[in-house]
C-alpha cells in the first residue's frame, strides 16, 4: 500500500463518518441548543476513533457499513468528552476554532455535552448486533473510564508527588479507553474471533499510550504553523505530561527545584514564558528523557502491530498498520 493509497482511503472512511454525523442531530428543538451540537459535530478532525471502529470491522470480515453508527456513536461520544474539557482547561480554541462555551456560554456548552452523550447511546442503539447489551455495556464502562481519566488529571494539577504509574493510568483511562474501545468494538461488529476481538482491545491499548506520549512530545518539539499547537503550552500549565514526571524524577538539585517550582504554578515567578519553555525543555534534553519518551513511542507502536498479527492478511489490517505509524509520526 503506497502512502497516497492509504490517504485516499482515509478520506472516503472520514467522509463516510462525516455524512453520518450531519444527520445524527435532529432540526427541532432551542436553536442554541442545537446549533452548538452542530458546531461541535461539524468541527473536523481526524475522526481516529470512529475510523479505528471501521477498520477493525473491516479487518476481521465484517461489512464496514455494519459499524458505521457504532463508529459514529464513539466519535460523538469523544466530542461530548471535548466539550466538557475545554470549560474545565478554559480553552479558547479546538480544532481552530472558537470553543462552544466561547461562542455561546457555558451553560449551552454544558447542555450541548450532555446532549451529545445522549445522542452518542442513540446512535449505538441502531447498530444491528445479535448481543447489543453487551455493546452498550462496554459502552458505559468506557464512558466511565474516561471520565475517572479527566478527574485524575484534574486531580494531578494540585499534586507534586504524581507517579509515573498513576500518569499511565490516567492516560489509559482518559486518552487510551476510547481507543480500545474502538477497536474492540469494531471486532465485536465484524464477528472477529475471541482471540481477534482481545488482539485488537490490546491494540488499541497499546496505541492510545504511544498517542498520548507522542502528544506529550509535540509540545516541545512540534511545529506550530503545522499543528497549530503552541510549543510548550503543557509546560507554561505545569500539566503532568510524561516528560514533566520523568524528568522531575530524574533531575537533580537546582534543576529538579526548577521542575517542582513549574509544577507548583506553571510559568507563573519564573520569567517570561519563552524563557521557562526554553529552561524546562533544556532539562528534558539533558536528562534524557526526551529521548526516553521516544523510545517509549517506539516500543508501545510495535506492542500495538505485533496485535495485528492476529488479523488475516488484507487491505485493512495493512490500513491498520499505516494508521499506527501515521499516527505516533502524526503524518494524519
């Protein structure tokens, strides 16, 4: 499969889930309401978790078709999750444009969350599956996960004492459930065998975790223009990224005092924000822990492809794979 192969691919599958999406939010009803919802689900985006539902349908000899409202279900469900973000981080902006607590209020934004997590079940609930309680099921228990996930990196910003495994545990709740869940999911839809179904759980298991590393990363090393990401906005937040809990751990002296001090109040005393990016990236460099996180991202990718080997061979296990290694070298 040639790289133009696999985005051509990609785009009739995010066009598929696109076409789906416009349909899910019904005209009726406040016009805020409403209207916000739309602006949420017309918002762009990879549309990773609900491609990943696709493909591992596809993979095990499933109809792709038969996992589209699934996959559609997992993608609102993502942005119900987005939606209530925002308000906690107070951010501005998502996916380049204004947040829906912005452009409206948070009162509408609040609605329009919970809205979405309403119209995620909806949209579950007309998938054809011989077992659909216990699709529902794995539904909920993500949905809880995930939301046990963003209170923990809530919690993680008044602590200095964080550990590497509580870091782990919440990325694999908050970043890496929803992405197991597509997977499996995906599986389940497809009639892919017990030990099919549990490769691919594990799959995105191991995915999710290299993703949210990678994301931790490209806050020191990305190009904004490219990503839009403000380099070392993690770091001006104090937010408890792998290479802030690492490098803390591994740090000596005046340069561990330094990490703690941005742990306890971001840039907040410490000089202008270039200056601290700059400070905190050096000690990343110097400890290795920069390098340390990419050899993370490499390992837990190749967990992840080892997973496929489970899958006949096809044109969707080899998307899958492409997609793994688009993804941690963010070429998606």
């Amino acid at each position: 499969m040639t790289p133009a192969r696999f985005e051509r691919r990609l785009d009739v599958l995010r066009l598929m889930v696109d076409r789906r999406l416009a349909t899910i939010v019904q005209k009726n009803g406040p016009a805020d309401l409403t209207d916000a919802c739309r602006y949420l689900l017309s918002g762009g985006g990879k549309r990773l978790r609900a491609i990943l539902v696709l493909l591992s349908c596809d993979a095990v000899g499933g109809k792709i078709r038969a996992a589209l409202d699934a996959g559609c279900a997992v993608e609102v469900m993502h942005n119900f999750t987005l939606v209530h973000d925002d308000i906690m981080d107070h951010a501005q902006t998502r996916r380049g444009r204004q947040t829906v607590h912005l452009r409206w209020d948070i009162n509408t934004a609040l609605l329009s969350g919970d809205v979405l997590l309403g119209l995620s079940y909806r949209q579950l609930l007309r998938t054809r599956h011989r077992s659909l309680p216990s699709l529902v099921a794995l539904f909920t228990a993500a949905v809880l996960e995930v939301c046990e996930g963003q209170a923990m990196d809530l919690e993680f910003e008044r602590r200095t004492d964080v550990s590497l495994g509580e870091y782990f545990t919440m990325i694999e709740k908050k970043t890496g459930r929803l992405m197991s869940l597509s997977s499996e999911l995906g599986a389940l839809l497809g009639g892919g065998s017990k030990v099919q179904v549990q490769s691919m759980r594990k799959f995105g298991h191991y995915l999710g975790r290299a993703f949210q590393i990678q994301d931790d990363l490209l806050d020191v090393l990305a190009d904004e223009k490219r990503f839009g990401k403000r380099v070392g906005g993690d770091i001006l937040e104090g937010k408890r990224t792998f290479l802030l809990l690492r490098a803390a751990e591994t740090a000596r002296g005046r340069d561990r005092e330094y990490l703690r001090r941005v742990m306890r109040g971001g840039a907040r005393g410490l000089g202008s924000p270039r200056a601290v990016v700059r400070r905190v990236t050096e000690i990343y460099e110097h400890y290795g822990v920069v390098s340390e996180a990419k050899s993370l991202i490499a390992r837990n990718t190749r967990h992840a492809l080892a997973t496929l080997d489970a899958l006949p061979t096809g044109n969707a296990s080899a998307m899958l794979r492409w997609l793994s290694e688009a993804l941690v070298n963010r070429a998606f």
